[in-house]
C-alpha cells in the first residue's frame, strides 16, 4: 500500500483508486499508508452534503461540481450510502453523474456503501477524505443520503455541511427534522420552480428563529416578547453564524452561484478568529475517541474464551445475573498486556 | 433506590416515576436496584413503535393501548425522543394521550428526551422498560419518532417493531426508507381514508418483495425471472415472518383490532421453535457489547491525565503524528487495574 503514496501524489488515478479501496476493505497495510500520506492533508476543503431522497441531491452535487471546475478547481465527489444496499441510490447518483462529468480529469468519482456498522462507515468516509485531500483536490464533496445518525457521523468530517430539501416533499415538519437542521451550516431548498417553495423555505427560517439561541435572542426586542421577524438575514458578525437559505432548480443551473457563495461565506467565517483551528481540534477529538472506543472493545472480545460470552448471555437470560453484573464480568475478564 | 423495588412490583406509582426518573438522569443507586428487579422481568410484552412525524403515531399508540384495556391487559406507555428538545414531539404526543387515556389506572405513560449521548438514550430506554415490566405491566409501548439510527436502537428492546407510514407524505420514496423497513414486523399505513392510500400500500409491499429474501426468491418463479405478486400475504410458515401491511385510521378507530391480531401473530410466531429465546439472547449480546464498549472508554478516559487527549489532538493536528499513531498512544495509557 505505502507504495501506492507517492503515485497518488503525483496525480495517479489508479493509485488512487486502489488507496480507497483498500481504505473501504480495510486492507492491511492501509495503515501504514494512512500515516504515510496524514502530512499532505489538510488542503482541501470538504463539503458535506446531505438530504432525503426525492430533494434533487446528486443533480446538485453534479451542478456545484461543474460550478468548481469552470473556476478551475478540481473537485472529488465521495458518495456515501448508508442505508441498505438495496436502495441502489448511490450507484444511481453516479450513474447520472457520469454523463455529466466524465471526461474531465479535474473530477473523480467515488462511492462508498455500507459495510458492517455504522462505526465502520464515519471512519472509512474520514480516510477516504484524507486520500483525496492528499491527492490533492481543491473541493472534496461528500454526499449522503439523510438517515439520522449517519449525517452527524459526516459532518465530523465536513468543513462545510448543505443540508438539501425541496418543496412538495410532504409535511413540512417531515422533511425538516430538527436535527438535520442543527448540523446545517448552508440551507438549500431545491427545485424552487416547484409549488411550496415559499411555505418550504418560510418553514425552514421560523425553524431557524426557534432552533438558534444567538437568533432567538437577538428576535426577543419588546419586553422580552418574541418578535417574528418577516425574513432573517444571515449574520456572519461576531462568532454568530445563521445558515443562509438558498433556492436551487439544480437541473436548470439555477442558484448555484448563490450556493457557491454562500459556500465560501462560510468558508470565510471559520478562517476567522482561529475557528478553523478549532473546529479541526474537535473532529480530531471525536475521532480519536471513536477510535478509541472501537479498539478497545475488539481487544477486549479477541482477548475472551470462545465460550465466555455465550455462557453470560445465557446467565443474563435465564435471570441468573442482570446485565449489569454481566458487564463488570467482561470487563474482568480484559487482558491486561495487549494496549501497546 | 433499592427500598423501591417492593413497592413497585406491589404497583405503587409513585416509586415506578422514581425509578424511571433515577434511569432517565443515571442517578446513583439505581443499578443496584435495577439488579434487584431485573429477576423480575420478562413477562410483559414490548412492541416498538417507530414513524416520521405526521403519520398520527401518538394518536395510534393512543388507540392501541385503549384496545387492550378494553381486553383487560394493563399498557404502559414509554414515549422516546430522540431528537432535539425544541421539537416537543413527545409532549405534544403526552397531551392528547392524557385526554383520553387519564383516570385509567391499567394505564401508564412515560417520556423521555435525549440526553447527552444516543448510546445513552437506547441505555435509558432498556432500563425504563425492565422497570416497566417488573411493575407488572402486560403491554409495553415504545414509541419513537423515526430519525434514523435511533428506532435500530429501540428494536433492540422491542419484541414486536410496528413502523407507521401515512399516503400523502410526499414522495413515497420519502417515506419508506429501507433501513426502516428492514425493522418492521408490522408494517401500518395510518390515516388509511386519504388520497394515495392504495399506492403507499403496493410501493411498501412493492419494498418488502425486494427486500425480503425469503420472499424474493419465492417470487423468482420462471427461469429465475422476477413475477411480480400483485398482493403479497403474510407467510408465517417455516422460519419466515413476512410482515403484513395494516391499513389504520387511527382517529375514528378503524383497523385497530386488524393491528392487534397482527402483533399478536407476531407474538406466537415467536413463541414457536425457540424464536423468543434466540431474540432475547440477541438482544442480550447487544445490550452487553454496547455497555462494555462505554464502560471500557469511560475508564480509559477517567485514567488519563487531564492534558494528554488535548496533547495528543495538537500533535494530530500540526501532522506531526497521524490519528492511527495517536490512537495507539491513547491505549498505551491505558491503566491496567481498574477493571473490577
């Protein structure tokens, strides 16, 4: 594998290609690699994208990274797919991708399915990451179909997080989940030629004026009474950032510019008063503990007799035990000499 | 906390609301009495119930647990929000329950919010329902809002997972998400008397024959070709639960008992060949990784010195050394015998 590093530094697809693969396999030797290329990362700036299906989000990945190029920046799309492979949405994504988009060396492509947990998925996505930021892409766009927990595990990664809807998708209070809402640093309600638009992106700024402490106090102005107010502006004053709202028709090209703006006032914002620097310590800390925490779990099984859980499960079962004296047994049983 | 547990399993409500607050905020104590009553546990029946927002989920609960007092059983409610707190999903939910469901004394309802983790969470609502059901309660409840990877938490603990669906949520890709599907033994499609009803039913039956491999290779009939079944019906013969689609209007009460009989051949289906111990010892295996992971990285962290994880993120951060390094560091510190 750690041969395959200096390839990819000078632009070898094929290495690349196989670095991410080893990466989403988990090869051995991948490691080593890793550690190889950690030094060149750091670059590129990563943006994530996330949003149901139905929003239009693959054509407005297509659309912002068509956007990147005609500025002269290469871009990597990583498509993230943690639902069940038998939606088939990432494969699908590309595939409409790669009529637009292919052709063009400055763009690479690349899907990542599930595999295993959930745990498995976030680190493999946070490596991949590194292998396209040490191959040197200007925009690394990662894109993941919106299922809870898994947008969160992105935006750990993300620099910059667009959080896609669309008008029509139904109740407005299904398509915006409180949640979703809060890892959003830019808003996008696509396909803005659709009926619903106004309701859609009215829903999504009281959601807003609710949901963010800094607007919600700056909304309180007579005697502590909350004052709507008709249209919120973005703020990016003081270490306040209200995500903007952008209106896309992706498939018309309409709004991108506006979106890539909005991108790069983001981008902006955490260049200042050291919040880059910040927010780089706390995915490394989440990281870390993640990693942490998988490791030592692992060791902890590799080191248990074969039979051992079994028998406490059935202890568990039985009633014999409760799950909390269960615990402290495995915990016991934690060799003692296996950390280095 | 232990002096509570004799007068729970003699039905005292005042110590259940003691006990499920003292799991909600992991007050001191409770483990020991969770110990106490855990031998106590694994008589009443726990049905997870999961669906966005919008699909009448809290007024279905409500109608279900009204069916079975009308059959004499006692119900507790455990209402899980797994999303942000300025939703007020949950409460909301609470408001109307009470209305129709207040004075009962067969009838308990309950909830709880995040707090702190999503581990934390799926920890507390193991906890609130083995109290539920030391104090004696016939049906449990678990209702949660679909977000993701939190209802994959709550089949953990559930015997029987109901996932509600409603026509005219929008797009009906929006809708069914797979990863959803994959949990339901109970499919329900609420509010039954709208508009779109019929193709909501065929697009998740539609799902199922997809998904299900079991029933797609029974589908797969003439020379491996796919036949598509205009109705698929629930086959409960062999090892194989295909779930039935159950139409409901919950608000004029239509279609709960067709939803009571589901869940209750869902219930025998378990009781046959070993399936309910098999599932149970599941969950069990589940419960302890899950717990043995959090212990295992809580005590890591409690021996390390208050600077060293911020140490060990800076070098990570100026790639002087990569985060594989680092998480090796991190083990290496380890303590090595606080394991009891």
């Amino acid at each position: 594998m750690i041969e395959l590093v200096d390839p990819l530094r000078s632009g070898d697809r094929r290495a690349l290609a196989r670095l991410l693969t080893a990466v989403e396999n988990e090869r051995s030797g991948i490691d080593v690699a890793l550690a190889e290329l950690y030094p060149h990362t750091g670059h590129g700036w990563v943006i994530g994208l996330t949003g149901a299906p139905g929003t239009g989000k693959s054509s407005l990945v297509t659309e912002l990274a068509k956007a990147y190029r005609k500025q002269g920046e290469t871009v990597a799309i990583l498509a993230v797919d943690p639902t069940s492979p038998f939606t088939g949405g990432a494969i699908l994504g590309d595939r409409i991708r790669m009529r637009d988009l292919s052709g063009d060396k400055g763009v690479f492509i690349r899907s990542m399915a599930t595999r295993g947990s959930l745990g498995g998925l976030a680190r493999a996505t946070r490596d991949a990451i590194r292998v396209l930021d040490a191959a040197g892409f200007d925009r690394i766009l990662v894109e993941t179909v919106g299922a809870g927990q898994s947008e969160v595990d992105i935006v750990r990664a993300a620099y910059t997080t667009v959080v896609i809807e669309a008008p029509g998708l139904g109740d407005d209070v299904q398509a915006i989940k409180a949640g979703i809402l809060e890892i959003a640093d830019v808003l996008v309600v696509n396909k803005a030629d659709r009926p619903g638009v106004d309701s859609a992106v009215k829903a999504l700024r009281t959601m807003l004026e609710l949901g963010h402490p800094a607007s919600r106090e700056q909304l309180v102005t007579h005697h502590g009474k909350l004052v709507q107010s008709e249209s919120l502006q973005p703020q990016h004053s003081q270490d306040i950032w209200i995500p903007p709202v952008v209106r896309t028709v992706a498939t018309e090209g309409q709004g991108i510019d506006e979106l890539l703006a909005a991108i790069e006032d983001h981008r902006h914002f955490l260049a200042e008063a050291d919040r880059m620097k910040r927010l780089e310590a706390q995915h490394i800390q989440m990281e870390l503990v993640d990693r942490v925490r998988d490791a030592l779990v692992k060791q902890l099984f590799a080191g248990l007799p074969t039979s051992a859980l079994d028998d406490i499960v059935r202890q568990v079962q039985s009633r014999a035990i409760d799950p909390q004296t269960a615990v402290n047994h495995l915990l016991a049983f934690r060799p003692v000499d296996v950390a280095k």
